[in-house]
C-alpha cells in the first residue's frame, strides 16, 4: 500500500479544517537569540497536532514568503511553551502572547524530533523572547481563526 500526503501532492487547495479549538500554552523557557542563515526546511504538512504536557519551541521570521516547504534563515528564538490546551495547529493561525498578538504560524520544522516540533511564526517584526518582555509562566495561545 502507498501512503500518500494530500498536501505535497497538491489535491488539497484549501485546507480542510472548518473547526477547531484553540490550542493554549505556557512559556517553560525563554530564548534570546537571532540568526540570520539559519537553514529551517518547512515541512510540506500544513498542520501539527498538539497534545497535552508537548513542549515545542516557537521561532520568529521576518520573511514574508516562508511558509510549508520553504526554507527560512532569518530568526529569532521566542521560547519553549507546554501544551496545556491540546489541538491542531494550522499555517495561518495567528499567535498571541500575554494577549498580545504576535504574529501568523509559517509552518513547521521537524530537525530537533522527536524532542520537540520548532513552529515557526511570521512577524514583520523579529524579536527574541527576551526583546519580546516574555516570562515563564506566560500564556500562548494560538488562536482558531474564523474561516
């Protein structure tokens, strides 16, 4: 049997998630760091799912074209979040931080699994976690935007 993905085939040209909840999370640690050749390969998949106690990491890119099987350079290390609030996360979805929105989900990189899943956001402006006031214990939330 073939085992085939919908979305690098291209038989899907709008995603299929009409529904969801939002996915909530806590800062466990705070990064402070930029590189501008970083080298993250996007996966082609548009969607993670997110289960309850996941730690994952959360990077920041300026680059407006990044997106699911792009590669993206330009980052800054927001931080690492615990999944309190399990879900799926979809490219697109925006991000808030301590209310404040941060930006949209580029896509994801899978170089550190099954550590962890680096979700990589889009933001005209490229801060660290530290630039970004950020604190353990804060919420994330990535918010399920109306379709």
């Amino acid at each position: 049997m073939t085992v085939s993905d919908p979305y690098s085939k291209g038989m899907l040209k709008v995603h299929p998630y009409a529904k969801k909840k939002d996915v909530v999370g806590e800062l466990v640690a705070i990064l402070d760091g930029r590189l501008e050749q970083r080298g993250l390969q996007l996966i082609k998949p548009i969607s993670r799912a997110l289960a309850v106690n996941e730690i994952h990491e959360i990077i920041i890119t300026d680059e407006e074209e990044a997106g699911p099987g792009k590669i993206v350079n330009r980052i800054a290390y927001l931080a690492f979040f615990e999944v309190k609030g399990p879900g799926v996360v979809v490219t697109g979805d925006p991000v808030y931080l301590k209310g404040k929105h941060l930006g949209y989900i580029a896509g994801f990189d899978e170089t550190h699994m099954p550590n962890h899943i680096n979700m990589v956001i889009y933001s005209k402006e490229r801060l660290t976690g530290i630039q970004q006031g950020a604190e353990i214990g804060q919420q994330l939330l990535i918010k399920s935007p109306d379709r």
